[in-house]
C-alpha cells in the first residue's frame, strides 16, 4: 500500500487538474480508505467518464458515513477549488483524525488529549491547542522523543531556538517514521496564529505513525506473551511425561525385585526384609502417593490452560495416561500383598522350624538327663566298682554342657524371634539349667561319698558307728559340697563332736590337719579324728564309756545321755535304737545294744 501511496503521489503535480479526472481521486481513497473499489475508467478522455470516476469515488466516500452536502461529481470535474478543497478537508477528517479516539473524545478533542498525556513527562512542553503551542517545536521533538528516544536526546535540544527545533523534529519525523512535511518550518514558527488545520492534520500522522508502533508493539506482546504461554504448556507436558515415566519405571523395578528376591532362611534375614517392606511403606511408598496426587494436579492445570487460551485440548501419550498409571498402581497394591504374606509366611515357617530344632535338643537333652540320673541312682556293689561307674558318668559331662550351649544358642534364636511358647517341648532352658544343675550335684555327692566311705573303710581301728558318726558330721558342715571344710566349718564340726580348743590351739591344730593349706579334705579330716579317738574305739572302752554315761546302772536313761552332753542326733538316735530295759520305757539296755552291734 505504500507503493501506491508513493503512486499516487507522483502523478500528482496540480492539485485541482489532477483530481478532477477522478482516476487520482479514486486511487487516494483506496490507500487511505485500505480497500479496492473495483473497476472504473483508468484513462477517461470524455467528461462523461471523469463524471463517472468521481461519482464512484463519492459514493464510496458515503458509505464510509461521510455526508456530503452541496458537492457534486461536476464540481469535481469543473475544477472548483474551494469544494475540491471542502472535499480534500472531510477525507482528511474521515481518515486520518475522526479515527482518534481517547477517553470517548473524538477528532480534535481526543487528538489533542492524546498530545498533551504523550508529552505530559517533558516540562518544557505545554499543549493547549493545535495553533501557539507548537510554535517553539518542542512539541514536536517530544513526541518524536517519548515513543523513539533511540533517535535523539531531547534535553540536548536549544529550547530557545523554534526554528532549528522545528526543522529538526520535521526532518527525523520524515526519515525515521515515514511523516511527510506537510509543512513548513515558517508556516509554524512565523505566523502570529498557525493554522489549526493545518497543523491538526500533521500531528495526526504523528498519532497514526506512534498508533502503528503501538500496534506492533501490542501484535509483539501478544506474539511473546503467547509464546510463554506455548513454552509453559511445552513444559508442562514435558514435566508431566517425564515424571509419570520415572514413577511408572520406579514402580516397575519395585516389583521386579520383589519378584526376583529370596527371602532369606534365618529369622534375621527375614526380619531384614520385614523391615525394609516396612521402610518402604512409610517413606517410598507415600512419596509416590504425593508424587501421583501432583501428577494429577499438574494434569489437570494443563488442560485447565490448554482450554483458557483455546489451544488445542492435551492427551498424554498411550502408556502414560492417567488410565496406565491407575493400572499400574492396581498391580502394585496387589504385589504389595503378595510381598507382605510371602514374608509373613516365610517368617512363620522359620518360627516353626526353629521351635522344632529347639525342641529336639531339648527332649534329647532331658532324657540323656533322666538317663544319667537313673544310673546314679542304681549304682550299689564294692566302692571300687561305683567310683569307676561314677568316673565314667563324670566325664559325660563336658559333652553335656557342650549340648547344652547347642540348646542355649537355640533358645536365643527362639527369643530373637519373640517366640515365647513352644509347642514341641514341655522343657524351657531353665528346666534343663536346672536339672541339669542337680546331675552335678548328685554326682559330685555321690562321687565324694564314695570316696569318703573308700577312705573311712581304711580306718580300721573304727568302728562302723564311729565312722557314720564322722561321715555325717563332715557332710553337715560341708555346705558348699566341695568335699572339704573351710576353717570356721573344721572347728563347727569339731565342737560338735565334743572337741573343743582354745584360739591359739585351734590354729596350731587347723595349720597341721590342713597341711598348712586353707581346707580339710575328708581324708584329713577322718586322720585327725582317728588320731585323738583312738583310746575310745574298742568295744571294752565303750561299754565302759556307757557305763559310765550310764552312772554304773544297768541301764541307761535319755537324761543321762544329755547329761553327758552327746549331740542331739546322736541321743536322739541311741534312744531310738537301743531296746527298752526289761520292765521300763524310759530305760534302756545299753548292754544289749552294744552286744548287736559288735561282733
């Protein structure tokens, strides 16, 4: 459309001759009008036909709402100049300013509005009206200056020099923004009053000029604006892909090594996997629970913006539609079951198989026990043959404990797996602790008894009520069964025998029995009894012994043998086992009895 501007331009060399073919006409009206009007006389060479141009273009003129009052296609044709003039003036407020509007002011009042908002910044300007205040050229420098400040700087202008300002701001106008001088520097600068229209029809292509840079600027904001717009819904799409990809291939590899995992034959590596299924399910699986809401939020904010700025509606792609993860995650819920009774079970199988293996052990265990007790129990014959017996069960013993650690580590096992009863056994590891203990027990009893009655059967100058009476005092006293006295139990016995020493004695004797050690073995201990009883052990001293306890009586009373301060096991003992004199209750016949125990 510029071309033919320039067009029309050029054939334009009289103004009212030119016009008045309505060829010219015509072309102006379909630059400034921006539409074709269609076929006419191109070279009319008869009035008629200039007739014809001219009221083809005034009819256009008044379908564009212009009225045209006492004007005609002959005045045209005629060359009236002041109706081609008239003419000229309603085009140029028809096209170029009755176009303006600002604030519902149109024309005049929204082109000056327009002019003083534009230069309001600059206080060396003052708009008023389109005659005075344009006389100095600022104006138009500013309104060069506020909409293309790249041309110039307006504050190195000589604000005392009209004509050079207005000169400058005509040329810029003309090279950079395409404004025709439709002036002169003296048609503004010199005349007391500019004319008004004049200068309102150039400003008007200020306001055109700046309207259509407005307009590219506004097409170029539109044109960015949707192009963030396209890149945040690229992004969208992008993030949104991308995340439901990585979820949907993270929720796959879960399941593939659940899948493929073992789950392990102790207890230990059970409960490993328990609690790595259990981890899962409080932290990676409720990240992909919030990962999969933010999926969907972020699902429906684009589509909700697809639809705000009319582009076209978004699909994820197949595999990774809101249908495909729902899917997938249907089948992880359901692997999440398979997973957790697997463990379950597995851990129950091992429950099982450690209660058993406990169980085993246990009952072996508990009937070697039984077996070993039962053979302490039956053990009789020559000592020689119950010490070998008892040796022998003796050095059972260390493999026993070696199999009772086997079932302790068991137990451990058990408890490790919060197992508390056991169904295959009656025996917890205190029971077998415990009877296992009285084995021990028993046969360390049996071993030193047997040993003691070996040693006490060597001493052959005592008599057999002597040696129980020995052989019971050291086991009373013997409290931690070790088959030895400590000194305080070595002088406990002793008293209780009717030996009594003072501290200084009982020192001297202890050292020598003790062989200046810290205890008495029963040997020791049967050597020293010996040793000082050995004027009492005959049968003629302890009838003399009775008779004397007896005070030369025939018979013997309970008293006299408390008098004599005898133990009172020992009187409790005689008393029971001594005959009754002939013809009494309370007496008894010592001789009698001595006489059955001797031979």
């Amino acid at each position: 459309m510029d071309r033919t501007w320039e067009s029309v331009q050029q054939k334009m060399h009289d103004l009212v001759r030119d016009l008045s073919s309505g060829t010219v006409l015509i072309q102006l009206l379909e630059v400034i009008g921006d539409t074709p009007l269609g076929t006419y006389n191109r070279n009319p060479r008869m009035r008629i036909q200039k007739v014809e141009n001219v009221n083809k273009a005034l009819d256009f003129v008044r379908f564009r709402g212009v009225e045209l009052t006492n004007i005609g296609a002959e005045d045209i044709v005629d060359q009236n100049t002041k109706l081609i003039l008239g003419l000229l003036w309603t085009l140029i407020l028809r096209f170029t300013i009755a176009e303006i509007t600002e604030e519902g002011r149109t024309a005049e009042e929204g082109l000056l509005l327009w002019c003083q908002r534009q230069t309001a910044p600059y206080a060396e300007v003052n708009v008023q009206d389109f005659t005075y205040s344009w006389q100095d050229g600022l104006a138009f420098c500013a309104l060069i200056h506020r909409h293309r400040p790249d041309l110039f700087n307006f504050y190195d202008l000589d604000m005392n020099d009209p004509h050079r300002n207005t000169a400058f701001a005509f040329e810029v106008a003309e090279r950079y923004l395409n404004i025709p001088k439709l002036l002169d520097v003296e048609d503004v600068c010199d005349l007391p009053k500019p004319d008004k229209l004049s200068v309102m029809t150039y400003v008007a292509q200020y306001f055109h000029a700046f309207s259509t840079l407005d307009r590219v600027d506004r097409a170029g904001r539109r044109v960015g604006k949707f192009a963030e717009v396209m890149q945040s819904v690229w992004e969208m799409k992008n993030d949104y892909e991308r995340r439901v990809r990585e979820l949907m291939s993270e929720i796959e590899r879960m399941q593939s090594t659940w899948a493929a995992a073992r789950l392990g034959t102790t207890y230990s590596e059970a409960k490993a996997y328990s609690n790595e299924f259990n981890t899962y399910k409080s932290s990676t699986k409720r990240k992909w629970i919030a990962e999969k809401h933010e999926l969907d939020t972020l699902l429906g904010n684009l589509k909700t913006k697809t639809k705000t700025y009319n582009l076209l509606p978004y699909d994820p792609p197949v595999g990774l539609q809101p249908a495909d993860l729902d899917g997938l995650w249907r089948k992880l819920l359901n692997a999440e079951i398979i997973r957790r009774k697997a463990i379950n079970q597995q851990l129950r199988k091992i429950k099982d198989g450690l209660m058993q293996a406990y169980a085993q052990l246990a009952d072996k265990f508990q009937s070697t026990l039984t077996e070993l007790s039962s053979e302490i129990a039956k053990l009789s014959g020559d000592l020689e043959g119950q010490l070998a017996m008892v040796n022998r069960l003796a050095s059972q013993l260390r493999p026993l404990e070696q199999q009772f650690q086997a079932i302790q580590q068991a137990d451990r096992q058990c408890r490790q797996a919060h197992i508390e009863e056991n169904d295959y056994t009656a025996f917890n590891i205190e029971d077998l602790a415990f009877d296992l203990s009285l084995l021990k027990q028993a046969l360390n009893k049996k071993l030193a008894f047997i040993e003691n009655q070996i040693v006490a059967r060597s001493m052959s100058n005592l008599t057999p009520g002597q040696l129980e009476e020995f052989e019971s005092t050291f086991r009373h006293f013997d409290r931690d069964q070790s088959n030895t006295l400590s000194e305080a139990e070595f002088k406990a016995s002793l008293e209780s025998l009717g030996h009594y020493y003072t501290d200084q004695e009982f020192q001297a004797t202890f050292s020598k029995v003790a062989r200046s050690g810290d205890h008495v073995t029963f040997e020791q201990f049967i050597n020293f009894l010996v040793s000082i009883t050995e004027d009492q052990t005959t049968p003629e001293q302890l009838r003399h012994s009775f008779k004397v306890v007896a005070g030369d009586k025939p018979y013997i009373t309970e008293m006299d043998l408390q008098m004599s301060h005898l133990p009172p096991t020992a009187v409790a003992y005689l008393v029971n086992h001594m005959p009754a004199a002939a013809g009494s209750k309370n007496e008894y016949d010592y001789q009698q009895f001595l006489n059955s125990v001797f031979n």
